[in-house]
C-alpha cells in the first residue's frame, strides 16, 4: 500500500479519472437530448429529409426530360400530318424550355 504523498497522488489520479467517465457521460446525455429536440423541431417545421429532396428533384429532372422529349415527338407528329394533308404545320403555342 502506497503511503505519503505517492498515495495522495494516485487518490487525485483516480479521482480525475472518475470525473473525466462522468464528464463523458453527462456529454452523452446532453447529446442525446440536443438531437431529440432538434428533430422535434425539425419535424415541426415540416423540413424534408435530404433523401426526399434529392429523390423529388431526380424525379422532377425526369419528368421535364420526358416532357421534352414528348414536346419534340408531337411536333414532329404534327408536321408530318400536315405534310400529309397538305396543309400548314401549326405553329405549336409553347415551345420546350432549355434545361437549366
């Protein structure tokens, strides 16, 4: 058993030590509680998960691609039947957007 001051050393090393696990502890717990109530917030807030957002604009980006794609065969539809019938091609009223 250590005695003197080798022994009031190793009590404060220890006693260090349990402060430091407790320390780590309450950051834990702290943690925890911050991210609980930031998603509550978030939820809330009717925010969207970026997962949902990147899903939505992939989806958007797809159907404005087909969307272009469509525009191009009908007007092509268009002028082979006026072709056809011998008249005019009409002039279609909204042409596709460039993508951005």
């Amino acid at each position: 058993m250590s005695t003197g001051p080798n022994r009031i050393l190793d009590e404060f090393a220890k006693l260090m030590t349990d402060a430091a696990g407790a320390a780590q502890g309450v950051r834990r717990e702290v943690e925890t509680a911050f991210k609980g109530q930031a998603e509550r917030v978030l939820n809330s807030m009717d925010v969207v998960q970026r997962e949902e957002f990147e899903a939505a604009r992939d989806m958007a980006a797809k159907a404005r691609e087909e969307n272009t794609r469509l525009a191009a065969r009908i007007e092509a539809l268009e002028a082979k039947l006026a072709e056809l019938t011998g008249q005019a091609a009409p002039a279609t009223a909204a042409k596709p957007r460039p993508k951005k």
